[in-house]
C-alpha cells in the first residue's frame, strides 16, 4: 500500500473515509479513527487497494467550532450520497447555508459563475475566505468570481440571475459526466462564460443591487487540464452506482475531477467513483487485492459519432 494512502496502524485497523476535500488546490482523502482526522494527498497514478466494510455510519457535521463526529455513531443507508444522519445535517454549517437557515454570519462572501459544459452554467455563492476550494470540489471547468459583498446581498443576487435564467442554481452531477467526452476548445469555453458575465452584469445593474461590489474584470479560470480531462473521459468506462459491505476497490487513480475518482483497473475498463458515496465505510489495505468486487456498475461509453448521410 503506497504511504500517500496509507491510513492505517496495521492492517486490521480501518479509517473511516469522510470524504475528498481541496486543500491550497490540491486534492486529499480524508478519514477517521474516531479520535483523530487525518488526510492524505491525491496524485496521478497513485496505486490504491482498499477492503470497504460496513456498516456505513455517519461522517458527522462541520459547525462552528470545526468538525464534530456524529455523536449516536448513526447507521446511513448503504447506497445513495448522504453520509449524514438527520440530525447531523441538521447541525451542519454548509447545509444551513444552502437551506437558508443562516441569513447572515457577518463574513464576505462572492458570487461565481461556474461552467460546466453548453447549456450548463451555474451561480452560485462562497465565502471568501474558502478561496477556490468550492469551485474546486463541484468540478467547476471554467468559473469566474463577478461579485462581491454580505451574504444577503449575493444570496439575493444569486436568485435574481437564476430568475433571469441567467445562469441555473444547481447543476446535478450525472449532467456534468457526459460534458466530460467532448469539450469544446479554451476559447469557445472562455467566450461562453464572459459573454454570460456581461449578462450578469447588466442585470444586476438594471435591478440596483447597491450592496454588491462588482468584479468586471476577474479573470477567467479554466480547470480542463488540472481534471486531467484535455483528451476528454475514457470513451467507455463503469461508474460505480453502490457499494456494500466487503467490496474491493483496487487499481491507479487519475487526477480527481472535484469529488470525482476515474480508477484505471487491469481487469477491466476505467471506474468512475463519486467519493460521497465512499464516505461512511470504513477502508482497510489490501495489498493483495487485484480486482473490484461487491460493487454496483452502470456502463458508459461515448456515444458514436453521427455519419453523414449518403443519400
């Protein structure tokens, strides 16, 4: 087992996964014993062998003071996402947010534009002092800041652009993966989100939003080539759907996609693994482990260019 993943005492200890995270621009694993978090880096071609046992529990809540562990150690269901039992989604900061339940906590925050391929382009909000980490994590392609201000002055933006359907509010990700085989060239990508900012800007300067500072001239950020998605995803490849108790997951990472983990295995095609849904089980080293088993797979293959008809 390679120490960049090594996240045990010996092998009958297991960590619990609580997800990937961006930290200063680069990806890192995170787990837990109970007691203490660690995490570690995510490189491209990094080997990975992990025993995933059960059951799955819940990751617990960031608040205030920081993360705190779910205190019912609560069972989560098996499949789906959510690594978080009620209670603790309750207690989360970043759900509050996204839920309304915080209309202000007196910290700046700015208003983005993110895209994700044509006809997908989000706004979205993040507090300053996060830096690019959330634009990072949703696996932004192409983003610009374009404002700046309190939380209920960009909350408000935010819906007046989704209202002008300017931009949408969320961008689920099983939208984003087909983006992936075929993107169109830095320029086109480039064109397509600062024409959308002019957009945004004259809207937000028709309706009067006097508490925002707006940013006209942010540059552009383009992701294509940190996602390691240049040449495009793999033309076919198996996305993991579910995972259960006893599964094996072993191969080579390449460069994670947000919270995204293409796994070049030797015995099959490439896997796409959404980490949420390795949040919650618990991984052991398992050196020996060559294959991938206990996991539910939906295959995907670039669809076949259309041929000009003849007639």
């Amino acid at each position: 087992m390679p120490y960049a993943l090594r996240m045990h005492r010996d092998q009958g200890t297991g960590w619990t996964a609580t997800g990937l995270r961006w930290q200063d621009g680069a990806p890192r694993l995170t787990a837990t014993d109970g007691r203490e978090r660690h995490d570690r880096p995510l490189a491209d071609g990094t080997p990975v062998a992990w025993r995933i046992t059960g059951p799955r529990r819940c990751t617990g809540a960031h608040t205030e003071r920081g993360h705190r562990p779910c205190p019912h150690r609560a069972t989560v269901p098996a499949e789906g996402t959510t690594s978080q039992c009620p209670p603790c989604q309750n207690a989360d900061r970043g759900l509050q947010l996204a839920r309304d339940r915080i209309l202000d906590d007196g910290r700046e925050y700015r208003l983005y534009l993110a895209w994700f391929a044509p006809g997908l382009l989000k706004v979205g909000l993040t507090a300053t002092e996060r830096g690019t980490a959330r634009l990072l994590e949703q696996a932004a392609l192409t983003w610009t800041f374009i404002a700046h201000g309190p939380l209920p002055a960009v909350r408000r933006a935010e819906l007046a652009l989704a209202h002008g359907r300017v931009a949408r509010e969320r961008v689920p990700a099983a939208a984003k993966y087909p983006a992936w085989w075929s993107l169109p060239a830095p320029g086109a990508r480039h064109d397509a989100l600062t024409a959308a900012r002019t957009r945004a800007h004259r809207l937000l300067a028709e309706q009067g939003h006097d508490q925002l500072t707006p940013l006209p001239d942010h540059p552009v950020t383009d992701q294509v080539e940190l996602y390691g998605l240049t040449d495009g995803a793999p033309d076919r490849y198996q996305q993991v759907k579910a995972l259960t108790d006893g599964a094996h997951l072993a191969g080579r990472l390449r460069r994670p996609i947000g919270g995204h983990l293409f796994v070049d295995r030797p015995d099959g095609p490439p896997l796409l693994l959404d980490t949420r849904l390795l949040t919650g089980w618990t991984l052991h080293a398992d050196p020996g482990a060559t294959g991938c088993d206990g996991l539910t797979l939906l295959p995907r293959a670039r669809p076949a260019a259309e041929q000009d008809a003849l007639f």
